[in-house]
C-alpha cells in the first residue's frame, strides 16, 4: 500500500500550499462574545438542512436519531475522507469561500490550525460556555483557543497501557507501574522471546507529542501570532530519556501502526503493550477479534510512580464560519455532544468527554468479556481525569505532523538520540510558522 | 551461430528478464491470493500463502454490498470519468493532433511549443490551482470537475502529431482533395482509418491515466457518491487508522483486483493496435 502513502505526502503537500494563503489571513478577534442559546433554540424550531463531515462510525445511528426527534432539520451526512484526507478538503473549501459542510469532525490536535485562522464559529456567542463543567478539563482546553469555543468535544482519549495479559503472565513479567519497570519489562519479555516486542513504534508524531505531554512538557504555547517551540524543555527530555533506551537497544518492532501486520501482531502477542488512547477497546473488539481475552488494562506507567495521563487523539465538531445557518449547526453540535447524540456514540464503542457519562455506574461497572471480564472503563475513567494540565498543540500541526518524518522518523530509523530529531523538527518548524507570517521563536 | 532471423541467447539477459518477470508478478499473486482470504486470515496468515476458507466470492459479494452498495455506485463513476473523459481526451487530441500536422497556419510552432511544454508539467502540481478555478466557477464536487480537466491530453495530442505526420501521405490528401472531398469528410473519411494504431493508442493511455486519477477527484469531490474506484478505495484503506478504526483491508484489496479487471481486459483487446502503434514510423519506407 505504499501507493497509498505516497499520495497521502502528496496530499499533504497540497494541504501545505492551500495553507500557506490561509494562515495569512489575521487571526479572529478573540474579544469575549458571549450570548444565549434562544438564537440556537428558535432555530432548531424553525429547521432547515445542515451539511455534516464526518468519518466516525457512529455518525449514521446518530444523524438518524437527530432526524427523529427533530423531523423538520435535514442533516446531509457526507464521510469526506478520514483525518488528512478531510483536513485537505477543508482546507480548500475554505481558502475557495464555499462548498464547505456547516459542521465538521475535526481532531483536537487539528483545531487551532482551523481555529486561529478564524474559519470556525465561536460557539460562545450561543452561551456554550455554560457546558464547561460537564466535560472533562483536558477535552474542554482542548476545544478552546484564545477564550473563544470552538466546537464541543466528543470523543477522549486519556491514555492507559493496554497489555498481553498471556504475554506477562507467560514470562511471569509484573504489569509496569513506572517507565523504569516498563524498560525491564521490554528486556526481559524480548530476552525470553526474541520475535516479541514491548510494543512498536517507528515514530509517529501523535505519540510523540502525547508521550511529552504525559511527561510535563509544554513544547508549542500560542499567543495572537506568536508561537514559542520548545522541543527541548524538560518533559521532553524525561521521555526521550526512556525511549532511547527502547529504540537504540532495539527493544521495539517496527511494524507500522495501523497497518495489516500491525493488527496481525496485536492478535498473535508479538507486540505486548499499546500506550495508547481510551478508545482503543473500540477498535480491539472490532478488530484485533484473535486477541480476545488476552488484552488487559492499566493505568499509564509513570515517571516517579504517580499517576499522570494525557490525551491521545479525539475529536470535536466544530461549525463553520462558512456556514449559511451557524444557529442551526450549533444546535446540532450541542444535541451531538451534550444532549442525545452522546448514548448512541457510547453504544457504538465510544469513549465520552462527558463527566456525568464517564462517571455513570452503567458505564465504570461494565465489565468486558474481550478483556477477560476486566472492568475497563473504572481504569480509563481515572486516567481522564489525571490527564496533566496545559498543553496545547501548534497552529500548524497538521503541517508539523506532516514532515516529523524527515526529522524525528531519521532518529528511529538510524537509531540516534530522537533528541536530535527533535531539535531538527524544531528547526523545521521554526523556519515554517516564520514563512507562514508567525511570530516563532524557539526555546 | 547467430542471425537476424536466430538471434543468439543470452544467459544473462533471460535473468534479468525472469527477475523482471517475478518483480512483476509476485504483486499481483500477493493481490490475488489475498483477495480470497477472510479479514481475519488476512491478518494472521503469511501474504502468499492461502488463508483457512476460501472467501474470493464472499468478498467480491461484501465489496459490492459494503456501505449499501456504494462500490457499484463508484465503479460507475470510474465508468463514466474513463467513458466522457478519457474518450473525449482521445477525440480532442486526434482532430488537434492531425490539423498541426497537416496543415500550415500562422502560430503553429507557438502552438507546438505550448504544447510540449504543457507535457512537462505534472497533472498534480496544476490540481490545486484548478480547484481554485473551478470553485470560482461553481463547478467542485460535481463530475464535471474530474471530466473536464481528464478532457485535455497534451501527451495524446503530440502523439497523433508525430503519427500523422508520419502515417499520412500529404499525396493521398491531394488525391482526396483533387476528387472533390472537403477538409472535414477527408479527416473523417481518409485520414481517420490511417492514424487507427495511433488513436488506440492514445485512447489506452487516455483510459488508463483517467482509471488510475487519484489527486485530482480526491481534492475536487467532497461526496464520496462521486468517487471514482481509486479514491473510494482509499477511504475504505484509510478507515483503518485512529480512534474507531474500522479496518476492511480484505475489501480494499477484493475491491483493488476489481478495479484491474476491466484495464487488464482493454489491454488484452486492443494490445494488437497497441503493438502496432508503438512501432509506427520505426522504418524507413
């Protein structure tokens, strides 16, 4: 499928130039615009039809249940693509002025890059602010850039350790509390057998900001046009720390997440840990159907032993700017993710940003068969909410995603310190946002 | 003893050729053989290797029902871009390729020069530009969007230029034009039969560079109802990455080994105008 691959850095390069217009247009006035939800109220009474983007699955239960409960509001449920591939047609939709969708599915780590440029509706000017308390912190910042809310959060992803209970317990390996305990673990599981791996990874930027994040780094801050890159700051160097043992000893597998072999090595224990976001059961019981009742969950390994998560994909919907009726998406957006919408996403295998949904004894008492009877959700659950506070991502990260390849990936792939291949993505990222008209300085 | 008619064999050439052979094929057999195993086979059997049960036909059955059935929906799409588009592209080039090569006009070495100019710059690097453009005009995420820029082929054009010049005597066109024939009933009537190899010619790369257009689609069309095969089968292979993550790689890769059928049979039909339009203008008369 490397076809496939090389369209998508194609893709990605097209992205860059529509981009390259975009990011020029100043950023939205972030003056405080607060109102009421009648305008979303009488709007939703009046109905009408809505456009919305999306690739998650559950959207079809979910439209449909919107459409029954309020039969006068049309929503066109289009799938344009998963993840880049939308973000590009995004991307042009705006830059062209039209043929956008009124609500779309945007990653949190991709929402300033929409954001800052102004092409998303401030949902406070329809008194959503009010729903703060009902999601968890991490989901709320993650949703908000400058004081202004810019979509409501639906799924999270607090990271825990998903593990091979057969692999541990075969090799009489103790579940990893800390990253220390985790390296042993790494060694001794690929000591006993030599075609198994702790876990893989060939660099994949996700991960890396996620794995810095849990450490305590604050690498990308964002003020107005000006951008601060600190690839070096202290968290960052705690993780890369750990990894570069993993990476230089050749204690990962390469395979390639995501990929068929990667789903054949999660069912046959060739990889023994995923680190990973809350809404990986979904995909395991999906997909991954040969690794049923070996799959077991605990909490993210810490650095000094206490527990610490952070977030690792999810996504919110967001309303465009675009958009000829703001109101009615608005409304949509608010059932979607803080009214009806939720239950059928939760039944589909999803994992909430709702604290009442998270917190809910249906949901913590569950118990999963795929996860030999583990109560797994009690696990995720507290990893929400020992998410670490303060991150955000770049105004361009989709950008910063797309070239961590060329940078970091060398560090993988050589096995040097990823500390230099950090540095470098720095310097590549510097040199970007400057072109880009942002203020970016480094360090 | 070696001659024109019995050439000499070469050891060394045979292997390279027989490498070649395998480089070629090991792709397709993998493509094959994994096209009849089950989601689950494919992900815990070897790549050549057959899977437990034989699912070839409950696949093929799945690709065209998966997502109520939106595969047919995009196999048409690809039928209709390959049909107006590549056809159209192949009409285009043959009229305009064999009026510069026949006829003597003022700006005819500007229009030469456009021309191969127009070859050297990649379809890709004018796709967003043209988005552009056509979002001006009203005209993305519609099928116009991925016929009209299909229509212009300037490889085609050139081609049909040098096989006309070469194919057509200007002495038949003075015969034609002395027994009364008009400009238009000589090209439709004389010329069109000559130029033939060179047309079919045309017409595959035509049809195979419209089948085979990923970027351009993926970046005009938003509604997957007018994907064509290439693009929706990336949606499908991309369903595998991230939160919810759904992967159908077994249909991605039954839906590939469909999506070849139709080319490998327009090439088995039409190889013998291929042949001998590829050779055309190689002697001397």
């Amino acid at each position: 499928m490397a076809l496939f691959r090389r369209h998508r850095a194609i893709a990605a390069l097209a992205l860059a130039a529509a981009l390259a217009t975009a990011c020029g247009s100043p950023a939205q006035d972030t003056a405080k615009a607060t109102g009421t939800q009648d305008s979303v109220d009488a709007a939703l009474k009046a109905g009408g039809s809505i456009t919305y983007w999306t690739w998650t699955p559950s959207a079809k239960a979910q439209v449909a249940a919107f459409e029954q409960e309020y039969p006068n509001v049309k929503v066109n449920l289009v799938n344009a693509g998963t993840g880049k591939d939308q973000y590009t047609k995004l991307q042009n939709a705006i830059k062209a002025g039209s043929g956008g969708p009124d609500v779309a599915q945007i990653e949190y780590q991709a929402l300033p890059q929409f954001a800052l440029p102004g092409s998303l509706v401030d949902l406070n000017q329809y008194g959503f602010g009010t729903f703060q308390k009902d999601y968890t912190a991490s989901t709320w910042t993650s949703v908000t850039v400058n004081n202004a809310l810019f979509g409501l959060p639906q799924d999270s992803g607090p990271m825990a350790l998903f593990y091979n209970k057969e692999d541990f317990d075969k090799y009489g390996i103790a579940v990893p509390k800390t990253w220390d305990e985790y390296l042993d673990a790494a060694k001794k599981l690929h000591a006993a057998d030599p075609t198994k791996f702790i876990t893989s990874d060939i660099g994949d930027p996700g991960f890396t900001t996620s794995m810095i994040w849990q450490a305590g780094g604050h690498p990308f801050s964002t003020d107005g046009r000006n951008v601060k890159i600190n690839l070096d700051d202290a968290g960052a160097q705690k993780w890369t720390k750990v990894w570069d043992q993993l990476v230089q000893g050749k204690l990962l597998s390469t395979v390639k997440g995501w990929s068929d072999d990667w789903y054949r090595a999660l069912g046959d224990g060739s990889i023994a840990t995923l680190v990973t976001g809350a809404w990986m059961p979904g995909v395991f019981k999906s997909s991954v159907t040969a690794g049923s009742g070996k799959w077991a969950v605990a909490p993210m390994p810490t650095y000094d032993g206490q527990p610490v998560s952070a977030e690792n994909g999810g996504s919110t919907q967001s309303v465009l700017k675009q958009s000829s009726n703001p109101a009615l998406a608005a409304a949509f957006v608010r059932w979607l993710n803080h009214g009806n919408g939720v239950k059928p996403f939760i039944a589909s295998g999803g994992f909430p940003s709702t604290t009442a949904d998270l917190n809910s004894p249906a949901f913590l008492d569950a118990t999963d068969p795929y996860f030999g009877g583990q109560q797994v959700n009690k696990v995720l659950t507290a990893a929400s909410g020992a998410v670490a506070k303060g991150w955000s991502y770049l105004p361009y990260q989709l950008y910063a995603n797309s070239v961590y390849g060329d940078t970091v990936g060398k560090s993988y792939l050589n096995g040097t310190d990823i500390g230099s291949g950090l540095k470098a993505w720095q310097a590549t990222l510097v040199d970007y946002g400057n072109q880009q008209g942002f203020t970016v300085s480094a360090g | 003893m070696s001659s024109v008619l019995r050439p000499r064999r070469s050891r060394t050439l045979t292997a390279v050729m027989a490498l070649y052979l395998l480089y070629t094929l090991i792709p397709l057999a993998w493509l094959l053989i994994s096209a009849t195993k089950t989601q689950p086979d494919l992900l815990s059997t070897p790549g050549l290797s057959f899977g437990g049960v034989f699912a070839l036909f409950d696949n093929i059955g799945q690709t065209f029902t998966y997502n109520n059935g939106i595969f047919l929906r995009w196999l048409g799409n690809t039928l209709l871009y390959v049909v107006v588009g590549a056809g159209g592209a192949t009409v285009l080039a043959t009229a305009a390729g064999y009026g510069l090569a026949k006829y003597r006009f003022r700006g005819r070495q500007a229009v030469f020069a456009v021309v191969l100019g127009a070859i050297a710059v990649p379809g890709t690097a004018l796709a967003v530009p043209t988005f552009l453009l056509f979002s001006r005009l009203g005209l993305t995420d519609t099928p116009l969007a991925v016929i009209i820029p299909s229509l212009i082929s300037p490889f085609g054009l050139y081609l049909i230029w040098v096989y006309a010049t070469d194919a057509i005597p200007d002495e038949m066109m003075e015969a034609a034009r002395i027994d009364g024939a008009g400009e238009i009933r000589i090209f439709l009537a004389v010329t069109l039969r000559q130029l033939a190899p060179g047309i079919v010619t045309v017409a595959l790369f035509a049809v195979v560079a419209t089948w085979n257009n990923y970027f351009l689609p993926l970046i005009m069309l938003s509604d997957p109802n007018w994907y064509p095969l290439t693009v929706g089968l990336n949606q499908w292979n991309a369903q595998a990455i991230g939160a919810a993550a759904q992967p159908v790689y077994n249909l991605v890769i039954t839906g590939s080994v469909l999506t070849i059928v139709p080319l490998v049979i327009a090439f088995l039909f039409l190889q013998r105008f291929w042949q001998s339009g590829l050779t055309a203008g190689s002697v001397k008369q």
